[in-house]
C-alpha cells in the first residue's frame, strides 16, 4: 500500500483501494491476479481478471526496492494459497 493506493490480498479474495476507494472482490469471483513491475523500487501494478472477464488494476507505489520486493513475495504467497480456489 502507498499513500493513495492499496491491494488486500487474503483468504477471502482481493482488494484494490484506488485513490481511497476500495472495491472487494471474493475469492470465489476471481480468476487470477497477475502483476508487472514499473520500475525497480517504483512501483508495481496488480490486475485481477474477474469470472466474467473483466479486469480491474491499481497501481502501489514505493521508493523502497526491499518494499516492493517484500510486497511481490507476499501477493505471490497468497495468489498461490487461495486464488483461484473454487469450492
């Protein structure tokens, strides 16, 4: 998360905060997370592809490379765990 925007990712599915406006979608809707980075240390961009084919991003922002490299890890781990996990 930066000062903006913010991308949630747990158990239960994935946020995205854009501008202070997040928007939930449940695990169950999503059929995958992809991301790309924007730079070293700048910045990284996170689509999540819905079920019915929509996509929806949001970009994180950091001058921080060991932030970015952290938060790549941690949305990789969850991605991996739970989504897509359909019951």
């Amino acid at each position: 998360m930066d000062h903006k925007n913010a991308v949630v990712a747990d158990g239960h599915g994935i946020s995205l905060g854009v501008n202070g406006s997040p928007v939930d979608f449940p695990r169950y809707a999503v059929a995958a997370v992809t991301h790309s980075e924007a730079g070293r240390g700048y910045g990284l961009t996170v689509a999540v592809l819905l079920t019915d084919g929509v996509t929806h991003t949001c970009r994180v922002t950091t001058r921080s490379e060991a932030e970015l490299d952290d938060w790549i890890d941690q949305l990789t781990l969850v991605v991996e765990q739970f989504i897509p996990l359909r019951p």
